[in-house]
C-alpha cells in the first residue's frame, strides 16, 4: 500500500473525526468514566484494523438475496467513492486517534472529570 495516500484518511480520521468524538464525549459528559470508555473502544478499533485476515478474500463478495440464488456480487460498495483505502486501515486510524485523544484528555484535564 501506498503511504502518501494515508496522510488525508489520517488527517481526517485520527485527526478532525476522534477530536471531535471525544471532544462530544468531553463536554456532555465531563465523565471520566466515559472517556475511558472512548479509549477503550478505540484501542478495540486500532486490534480490529490492525488484525491480519483469515482465509477471507478481500473482494467483498457476498451472495445477493434478491439476485437469486448461487449468484455473487461483487465490491458491495458500503463507502461509496472511497475504495483506494481499505476499511481496515481506516478502523485503524479512527481507534488510533480515538485512544491518543482520549489519553490526552484524561491526562491534560484530568483535575475537571468527575
């Protein structure tokens, strides 16, 4: 895989979607509890991303219901336009930056949770 294509997935992801999750998390709750929580469902996101595949072919096949039986179709299209980066590694970076956000906001704002 090319690196250079990750920088904006990176940016988006780990970067502008994590911020913003456990900045929502941050101030709704000021639970301390909770951003924990956060951190422990992004460090479950980085081992989902990062786990190596089975035996399960990485085409996106699966049988259509309603084309009938024994027929296949291919590349389901669940993220339309986005197909030059796996889900794998977008998981990744999402739990990636969930988890360090999270850290830095139990460390830095640790004296305001409850």
């Amino acid at each position: 895989m090319n690196v250079t294509r990750l920088w904006k997935p990176l940016a988006v992801y780990s970067g502008l979607a994590a911020v913003v999750t456990v900045g929502l998390v941050y101030v709704a709750t000021h639970s301390g509890a909770l951003v924990l929580g956060v951190a422990g469902f992004g460090l479950m996101l980085v081992v989902l991303g990062g786990a190596a595949p089975g035996a399960v072919s990485s085409a996106g096949a699966e049988h259509a219901e309603s084309a009938g039986l024994g027929l296949m179709v291919e590349d389901m299209g669940l993220r339309p336009g986005s197909s030059d980066v796996p889900v794998r590694a977008l998981l990744f970076l999402y739990g990636l930056g969930l988890f360090l956000w999270s850290l830095t906001v139990l460390l830095t704002l640790r004296s305001t949770l409850r």
